[in-house]
C-alpha cells in the first residue's frame, strides 16, 4: 500500500513543515557535528595548548554534560514553552563554544565542553521531542528519520572542518565556524517555533537525582584515572559502581522509573537488551583515541585522521541499513554475529595500531568493522527493548535508551582514560606512550562486545 500524499518526503519538506523540519535537524546536526570536529582537532589542541592526561576529559565530561541537558528537556517544556527552551539550549551551545575558541588552557577547554554539552543535549532532546507536537502523526516517521540522518551528515562534515582547521594551525576556528550556523538556526526557531508548540499545560518531570548518580559514577571513574596509583583507580571504580548501585535501588523504588521494570536483571530479556546496548556502544568509544593514535604512531594528517576516526560511524550506520529489513529466523543470528565482529576489529586494533608499519586500508577495514558490529544487531536491540518492556512502560523503555548509550560513552571514555594513562600515555608520552596506550585501550576494550556475545546467545532464544 502506498502511503499518503500527506506523509510524503514532499509534504514534510515543503513550506511551514520544510522550515520547521530544518531547524529541528539543525538542532541534532550542531550537536553532532561539533562531536566529530572536537575528536578531529583534539590531538592538535593537546600540542598547543596542554593538558595530555585530560585527553579522555574531553568526550567525558561533553556527554556526561550531554546526559544532564537531555534530562533537562522536559523540564524546559513545561516551564518556558518550545521555542525559549529552545533558544535556551542554544544560547548556553554557543557560550560553551566560545569558551573553547578562546581557551588558553585545558582547564578553561573542559569547563567549554561542559558547556557545549549542557546546550548540545538540550537541543539533541528537543528536537526529538518536538517532532510529535508541530508535525501531523503521518509525518512521525520521516521527521525522525530527516533528524537521526543528521548523524551521518555529521560524519562527513565534522572531520571536514576540524581536520581542514588543524591542519592550517587553527584549530580555534574551528569552534568559531560552528557559530554562524548557530545564528541561522537561531532565527529558525525564533520564526517557526511558537512560544509553546501544542502542549501548552503538560506536566512533565525529569528524574533529576538518578541522573546527577549517573553523571557522578562517571566523574568518580575519570578523576581516578587522572591519579598514578591503581589503588586509587580501583577505588574509583569501586565508587563508580556503588553509586550505580544506589541509583538501581532508588529507581527500584520511585513512582516515576528511570528504567521500566526487568531492565536491571540480566535474567530478563529486557536487562539482556539494555546490557547489550551499553556494552556494545562502550566498544566504539575508543574512538576517542583513534585520531591520535593514528596522528602520532600512522603520520596521518589531522584530516585524514578524522575521517578514518569517523569510520565507526560510518559503520554502525550502514550496518544498520543493512540489517533492519532482515526477518525474524536472521534477528537472532544477527544478535550474535554483530558482537562478534566488534570483538574481533577491536582485536585486529589491538595488534595492528600499535605497529607503525600496519597497512592504513587494514586500519580503515577494522575501523568500520567496529561500528559494523554494533550496526548489524542495532535495530533489533531497540525493537527487543520494546517488546520485552511492559506495556504501561514502553515510552520509559524508549527514552532510556539514548541515556544508556549517553551514559556508556562518557563512562566508556572514562575507562579509556584510565588505560591510557595507567599504560604511559602521559609517562614517557611522546610515540612510545601512545603506542603502549593503544595496547591498553584496545585490550581492555575487546572485552566489552565479547561480553555481549553471551547475552546475545541468550537473547536469540527468547522468541521476542
């Protein structure tokens, strides 16, 4: 059956619905553009202006920042309408950026990101949620489809700008070219978004404390990994998981959950799922490190080792298209074989980066069998979360994923961290460090998506 002429491509791209469906997917592409140009750029800034043993900081506290503004969305609904919620996010965007363009040191560079992440998830969040409130129900799917496409835009032109900026010696302005798309996406909102879309009077309310627990046993983690000693190390990771344990406890028993109910018990298929995805999204955050590691041990210029870096994008968004129409008698497969071949790139990474002689197109081959991994059982993953949740839960079930994959990268980062430096990534530094840090991250990290293998097997047997 044909759709509807009115849930065409054209009726979403055409006039009013045309203006307000770019600035929604503005407000995802300025958020993940500017994750791709930060990675691309960041082995040049550390060069410049210091700050080696906060390399992982970084990503770290952008998307625990990122966590905390998304969880903040709704609340911004409710109190200040779309549109002043809106312009909110973008205003405290747009100040992070500016911090970061004139950084003269590390310090001054994190507290930037914290910015950038605040306002970048509240946008992330936003237009998400907007999309139900100015848009026909026909039009749901391909609005959510034109905004998750942002990500793979993002791809391409993030490492563009960074890499094109480092590579000239100005990597300052590559935080400076993301402000007038700002500007322009600002006076979209201002013209298309009214001051409080269609719901005008929703009570909407955000678990507040079991996130700032979630964004904690993160922090905990990465300030250990800043500290020499492993006894510190474990004891930060000690407290990252009692506080990950409080916070189980406490959304056990709150009227309003965090995670619908099975989703902290690996014996139920919906906790299989939920681990799955954490454990799988960890595996791709040693993207992190991959354009300095490439940079200092491969030579590759900062351009090409952008785009080499986004190749686990790249990956998981292909293997995506490429599994999401498989049936019922192929998910199962799919469920197992995706981990296994994130497992076994991030292996291939772990013997072939460290060796300057390796051959870039094998690099590049294992790069984008990272992401693929994760691609291939991605869509299923999501689909099983929504069969396994219970019925009255499935929109907690649906807005925790994007939190559970927020919150693996931060504390995935974090870890990363951990092992670089831990492996000398600061001490000695230099060639040596780094290629005694890609043993480590690469080793530690393989475990994640081999981890995931088992749950996978189990998962493809309960017939959801």
């Amino acid at each position: 059956m044909n759709p509807s002429p009115s849930a065409s491509w054209g009726a979403l791209l055409r006039g009013r619905n045309g203006l307000r469906s770019l600035a929604l997917a503005g407000g995802v592409a300025v958020h993940a553009v500017n994750v791709f140009i930060a990675t691309t750029i960041l082995p040049s800034v550390v060069r410049d202006i210091g700050g080696l043993p906060w390399y992982a900081w970084n990503t770290t506290l952008f998307v625990a920042a990122s966590i905390m503004g998304s969880s903040c969305a709704p609340l911004g609904i409710r109190w200040y309408g779309l549109r002043r919620s809106f312009l909110l996010a973008l205003a405290v965007f747009m100040g992070g950026t500016v911090v970061c363009g004139l950084a003269p040191g590390m310090p001054w560079l994190l507290l930037g990101r914290v910015g950038q992440g605040l306002g970048g998830g509240m946008l992330l969040s936003l237009s998400y949620a907007t999309v139900p409130l100015v848009f026909d129900q026909d039009l749901w799917p391909r609005a959510m489809a034109l905004i998750s496409g942002m990500w793979g835009v993002a791809t391409l032109a993030g490492p563009a700008i960074g890499g094109l900026f480092a590579e000239a010696g100005h990597w300052r302005w590559a935080f400076w070219a993301v402000l007038p798309v700002c500007g322009l996406l600002g006076a979209l909102l201002v013209t298309q978004l009214g001051p409080a879309g269609r719901d005008r009077g929703a009570r909407l309310e955000a678990p507040l404390l079991r996130m700032g627990l979630l964004v904690a046993s993160v922090l905990v983690v990465s300030a250990a990994s800043l500290s020499p000693s492993w006894i510190a190390q474990l004891a930060g990771v000690a407290g990252g998981v009692l506080l990950i344990l409080w916070l189980a406890r406490i959304d056990g028993r709150a009227r309003q959950r965090f995670l619908p109910g099975g989703a902290w018990v690996l014996g139920h298929p919906l906790g299989r799922r939920y681990a799955m995805i954490g454990l799988m999204s960890l595996g791709v955050t040693t993207e992190v490190f991959v354009p300095y590691f490439l940079q200092v041990l491969h030579g590759q210029s900062p351009l090409h080792a952008g785009y080499l870096s986004a190749l686990m994008s790249a990956g998981w968004t292909s293997g995506t298209l490429a599994s999401s129409g498989r049936g019922p008698a192929c998910v199962g497969r799919l469920l197992v074989l995706g981990p296994i071949l994130s497992a076994a790139s991030l292996a291939g990474l772990y013997v072939f980066m460290p060796d300057p002689a390796a051959p870039t197109a094998l690099l590049a081959a294992l790069l984008l069998g990272v992401g693929m991994g994760i691609g291939l059982c991605w869509p299923h993953l999501l689909t099983g979360v929504f069969r396994a949740a219970p019925p009255d839960q499935q929109s907690i079930a649906s807005a925790a994923i994007t939190t559970l994959q927020l919150y693996a990268m931060a504390l995935g980062a974090s870890v990363a961290g951990m092992a670089a430096n831990a492996a000398g990534f600061t001490d000695p530094g230099g060639w040596q460090g780094a290629r005694q840090a890609a043993w480590a991250v690469y080793g530690v990290f393989v475990f994640a998506p081999a981890l995931a293998i088992r749950l996978g097997w189990r998962a493809r047997r309960d017939g959801i």
